[in-house]
C-alpha cells in the first residue's frame, strides 16, 4: 500500500516538519490504517517512529507529547512508538506504510 491508497488525508508537509524538528528519520502507519479493518469513525492510528542516532537523548519527557502533537496534524487519535515487542515487530514491518523518511 502507498500514502496515496491511505484511508486518511496526510498533511505530507506538517508531518516532515514534525519529523525533522524531532529528529525522526523515518514515520511509518500500521495496523488497522493499513487494512480492511480500519473504521474511520472508530480506528486510532498506529504510528512507528525511527529516530536519527542521538535524537532521544536530547528529547526527554517531550517525547510523550508526541502522540498528542501527531494527533492535531493527522486528524485523530494516535498511539506513538518508537520499539515494538519482539514478537510484534516482524507482523507490523510487513504492513507498515513509510509516511517520512528523511532524505
């Protein structure tokens, strides 16, 4: 699936500005965005953040805000990670849809 196929409008330019002002080199939807099952009524957005090497070292408790702030710019409520589970990891690379990635 690419952007374009997304079920939801993407602010490809606010989200790049988030993204870079963070450090984040690579943004990434999965789970239900990314299937049939999503309801755009109900669905939340699972959203995988890469940080550049060092990045989190200088964000501290900010980085709990991130959630939040990717909220306002997609539209609706957002579940922020940046490490999945072991076990969880390999199902969500599958799906996931590249939304930034640092040039």
């Amino acid at each position: 699936m690419s952007v374009a196929e997304l079920p939801i409008d993407i602010d490809q330019a606010a989200v790049a500005q988030f993204c870079v002002k963070r450090g984040i080199r690579r943004l990434s939807l999965f789970g239900s965005v990314v299937r049939s099952d999503f309801d755009k009524d109900r669905s939340d957005l699972d959203v995988f953040a890469e940080f550049e090497q060092g990045a989190l070292a200088r964000i501290g408790l900010g980085y709990f805000d991130f959630g939040n702030e990717l909220s306002a710019i997609l539209g609706r409520k957002v579940d922020f990670c940046s490490r999945l589970q072991a076990h969880v990891r390999p199902l969500a690379e599958r799906e996931m849809v590249v939304i930034y990635e640092r040039p």
